[in-house]
C-alpha cells in the first residue's frame, strides 16, 4: 500500500466537507466504515482523520466519532486559502487569473528587514513583487521574501505560476503557515500596481519548512471585499 494512500483518502474526505457532501455537524463514516470503503487499512484512515482534524475540518470525540466542524463562511468575496497557489485558486473559483513578476532580485537581510520578516541578519534572500489579477483587474500586489537556499534558481515562468508548486516538486514539506490580518492605508505600492487611494487588506504570512524554519515570509496588500479566509495552522502541508 502507498504510505500517501492516506493524502488521497484525506483529500477525497476534505472535498466532501468543503462541497456540503458532510454537512456542519455531521459524523463522518466510522474508522470501520471507511477501511471498507478505501480498501485501507486502520492506521491509514486514522491518518486521514487526524489531518482533517488538523486543519480544522473534523473533531474527534472517543465514543462518539469524527464530527464536521467546517461552516463556510457567510460573507461577500472568494475563499483564498493562505497555502493557496493563485492559479489554482483561480481554477478552483472558475475565474480567469494571472500574476505579473515586477520585481525579482537578491537582497540580504538587514536590521529593518529582520525586524519586519523574522529572518536572521545577514541571511541572503531573493525579493519578489508580483500582481495579480483577476479578469485583467488588479487585486493584489505581494511582496515576498523567500530564503535563497530554499528557492534556488527561480525563473519567471515558476516565479508567474506558483511557488507552492516549485517546493512539492523539490518535495519541500511544509510545517507550518501563520497569517496575520489588518486593514491599512493605502502606500504607493498600492496607488501605483493596484490604482487604489483606499485602505487596503494585508495579509502578512510566515512559513516554515518541515524543520521548523522560516523560509517565507509574504505581505500581500489586497483590494477589500474581495478574498474572504477561513484559516487554521497549516501543519506537514506536503507530507
């Protein structure tokens, strides 16, 4: 058996969550009942299980089962997972999408930066500026600053596409993802790629590797009413 068999199994369950299949505050199907219907062993549905309730899709209550505790959001705007890549996203939302790479070099981190990102003096890193847009409009304008060791030999093609999809390709775990959420005055970042005199919405993630250490660290400034999150800790993201 696959040791990911698990992955497809959690994947197939997450989906019928987030499609209403297991509504808010259903039981999922027993341990038993799910080793009969994936063909898998205990051990596997109970990894599946604990990944769901992980992202904070399921909670487990020994005697009573596995119950939904995933609600959608009711609210204007479209579900952006932090984790997300925007062209996936997009597919997901059945919206046409693309980013724009506006400015890619190497800096290393000095007092300010260390003081804004987290990273240690003196670490080298590479810089993006990237938009992106949804049907030829530009809602985001993001900054990221990705540890050069990590992301080695970034072309514009990866850089435009997705950087998730670059570490599941070097199998790149991921552990963890922390965001923070405010709205702010617009800056001329905002005036210039998002032509916005409005506060906007930032949206400042950390993330770390499966070693616990900060690889990435974004702050993407949003046009408001657009994105809604429902977030949770992302842990072992590329198990």
């Amino acid at each position: 058996m696959s040791s990911t068999k698990y992955l497809a199994i959690y994947e197939d369950l997450k989906e019928q969550i987030l499609n209403g299949t297991y509504a808010y505050d259903s039981l999922l199907p027993s341990e038993h009942e799910c080793t009969q219907i994936y063909d898998a062993s205990r051990n596997t549905i109970r990894r599946a299980m604990k990944k769901l309730e992980e992202d904070g899709l399921t909670l487990s209550r020994h005697g009573y089962g596995v119950r939904v505790i995933y609600q959608p959001l009711v609210s204007l705007g479209y579900d952006y997972r932090p984790l997300e890549a925007f062209c996936d996203f997009g597919r997901r939302h059945h919206l046409k999408v693309h980013t724009k790479l506006m400015i890619h070099k190497q800096i290393v981190v000095d007092p300010d930066i260390a003081a804004q990102s987290g990273f240690s003096l003196g670490l080298p890193l590479i810089l993006l500026v990237r938009v992106r847009y949804i049907e030829e409009k530009p809602v985001i304008v993001e900054i990221n600053m990705l540890r050069q060791d990590i992301f080695p030999d970034l072309d514009s093609h990866t850089i435009e596409n997705s950087l998730y999809h670059y570490l599941k390709e070097r199998q790149v775990s991921l552990k963890m993802c922390q965001c923070d959420l405010t709205l702010e005055d617009n800056s001329f970042l905002d005036q210039q790629y998002l032509h916005t005199e409005d506060s906007v919405m930032i949206v400042r993630k950390h993330v770390y590797d499966g070693h616990g250490e900060l690889i990435e660290y974004t702050e993407s400034r949003q046009l408001p009413n657009i994105f809604k999150y429902h977030m949770n800790i992302v842990e072992d993201r590329n198990e």
